[in-house]
C-alpha cells in the first residue's frame, strides 16, 4: 500500500538546520555540514547531476532505498526555494535549477498562490489550502507510489502532529549544532514510534522508525 | 587506558527527563517511559537487586558493556537524590535506597558540603569545587578502570562542554517527550563525534559515539 514518508538529516542535538539561515546558506551557520555523509556518496553526484563520481558505503543502499517507488513529494515554501522575503512577487523558480533532483510531481506548501510550475521532468504544484489538501492531492499523483515529506522542519512537524506519517528516517550526523531549527519541536508527546533498522555509516546513522498510531 | 565514559538514555527529541520533575516523578511528566527498554531486561533487575527475571535481548550485551571496567562515578545532586531543595539539613540518603547498584565510589557534584556516606558497598563522596576536581578524584579512585558521569543532563553538559568525554552512548528511545530536561543543550556546536557503533533493540537504539576533541 502507499506511504507516507519522511527521511530527513538532522545533528545529534536534533537540528535540521543551523542558526540565522539567510539566502547563502539556506541551512544556517554550520549546517552544511549535516550533509557531508550524503553529498561524498557517488548516488549524490548520480542522482543530482553532478557527475563527479564518489563513494558507494554503507548509506548507498539506504540511500536507495529512500529514492525508490516514490510517486510524489511535498515540501514547504523556504525548501523549494522561498528563502525570507515575497519571493511570490518575483516567479524564482527554486533553488533545485532547472533540471531538479525529483523527477516526481512536488506538492509546494505556501500562502501565495502561484501557477505550477515545470521544470525539466519535476512540476511544482503551489498548494494554499493546508497540509491534507496537499497530501491529497500528492496521493493521488502518487497511485500506489509513496508520498514523501520532504521538509522543512516546520513542514515535517504538522504532518507528524496530525498522524499522518508512516515512515519516519533520521539520518543522525555526529555533529551539534547548538542552535537553529529543531526538527521534533511542536510535536507534542502523542506520538509512537517502532524502530525498523539502524544502520552504521561513515559520518552517519540511519534510523528508521514506523509511527504508530 | 582508563576512559571517561557517559550513557544515558534519552527521547528521540533528545530529553533526558521529562517536563515538571518533582520528588514523585523524578524523571517528570512521561519520563518513566524512557527507561522501559531497560527495566524489562533480566540483567536489569539482577543487578538492581529486583529478583524478577525479565528478558534477555540485544540490549543485554550493550549493559553489560557499560557496567564493565567502571572503576567510578560521578554524578549531580539531584541524581544522588537531592531533589528541590536543601536535602543538605537533612542527611537523606539519596534515591538509592541501603544497597545502592554501583558498587564502586561514587562522586557527587554539589554546592552543599557534606561527610562521605557509605551504603553497603557504595560510598558517594561528595565534591564541592567543581567538575574538574570531581573527575580528577575520580580518576585517582578508578585507577586503571574507566569513569563515568551519570547524570543528570546539565552534569553530562558541563563534562561535553570542557571536552572531558571520551565516549558518549544515547540510548535513544523511540518516544517523544515534548518538553523536559534535554541533554545535548548548553554544549555549543564545538564537539565533534565519531559513530562506534549501532544496536537496534526492543523499545531502543543503541547509539555509541567516540568524542573528537
């Protein structure tokens, strides 16, 4: 059956981004540093045009994994390329360039309405009416595919406060941040979760949760 | 060589203890549930004195591991059995009843002079002057055995902060707090860690770092 799922990297003081994040660095001060693990890995290069070769290690599969059967996605405003300001007065179109990495229609979580918007083989839907109008209509684009959230935090935070994740993967750098956008704030104590793996991997650990309801 | 060692569980949005500790839940509100993963476990009860039997699973190794090669501990006040308020007028005991589960010296960072006091084969000295001193003294005492800090959170943050932990191990449960005593506050963004290893178990991961200084 089709999920819904989440997989996004956060530091072992669970940060998804770091402080003060601004248009040079979307992920704030340091926070480049969470993705290390992933942009090393030849799957990273491979799968974002970036044909630069790199490692395959024990992330690759997992990596895979998340990549796999996959039918659409949703994100929030500042993850498809929003940043502070009204970007809705200027059309920008991402910070994904024009041959984004999804391939899979993208559900855009805003309060501006806007046209989609296609770039390459991904089209951006611009969703006004709230999280399960998105999930809505990112499930049927899907079919039997998954639905992946793919942040940000704030993003991940309603969709798991309203129980409608499945899948939740943490993949843990070794690093602290100290400051900046916490991933499990705002959710509240109402969730459970079951472990279904870890996995040990250079400058990471992949945990993958199921949430129970 | 002899190690400076921390394990601590915590929640998967990295609270030690739970929202509103008080003497009746000194772990806070939901905190109890932190430690399930652990008090089912055979070698739980066996080594806390509760003859109940209870499992043997992929997180027995994992204790044993901890409890092996510990020459002594330090942990905070409140850990000891403090609590709120001056426990120093009274010569409380601690939360540890008359056969305390250490067995080796413990170390006890506070603010409120008081006489070494020794349960069956436990004795908690108690250290005034500072983490340093504590650690130095538990160093002489652990000879060529490993230290490790206890707890609570804010001690386990002082020790990170000044560099002075070699390995830290979370045990993370697959729960959200919400609110509470959370561990990696406090500590910056200067500590670096490297991943030893992994462990899936029931009701929690095993997650052991090496800390990079």
């Amino acid at each position: 059956m089709s999920k819904v799922r989440c997989g996004i990297t956060v530091s072992l003081d669970g940060y998804a981004a770091g402080p003060n994040q601004s248009k040079e660095e979307p992920l704030g001060v340091g926070g480049e540093r969470l993705h290390e693990w992933f942009v090393e890995l030849e799957i990273f290069n491979r799968t974002h045009g970036t044909d630069y070769g790199g490692e395959v290690n024990a992330s690759t599969p997992v990596v895979e994994e998340s990549l796999a059967n996959v039918g659409a996605k949703i994100m929030g405003r500042n993850m498809f390329g929003g940043g502070p300001g009204p970007w809705s007065a200027d059309p920008w179109p991402g910070w994904w360039g024009e041959d984004p990495p999804f391939h899979v229609p993208v559900f855009v979580l805003t309060h501006h309405a806007r046209e989609p918007l296609t770039l390459s083989d991904t089209t951006f839907v611009f969703v006004t009416d709230g999280p399960e109008s998105a999930l809505e209509q990112a499930r049927k684009a899907a079919g039997d595919k998954d639905v992946t959230i793919d942040g940000g935090a704030n993003v991940i935070q309603q969709y798991l406060a309203a129980g409608l994740i499945d899948e939740l993967e943490l993949h843990v750098a070794p690093i602290l941040l100290g400051g900046g956008e916490r991933l499990l704030d705002n959710v509240g104590s109402g969730v459970e979760l079951e472990l279904i793996r870890a996995v040990n991997a250079p400058k990471v650990t992949h945990v993958k949760y199921r949430v129970v309801k």
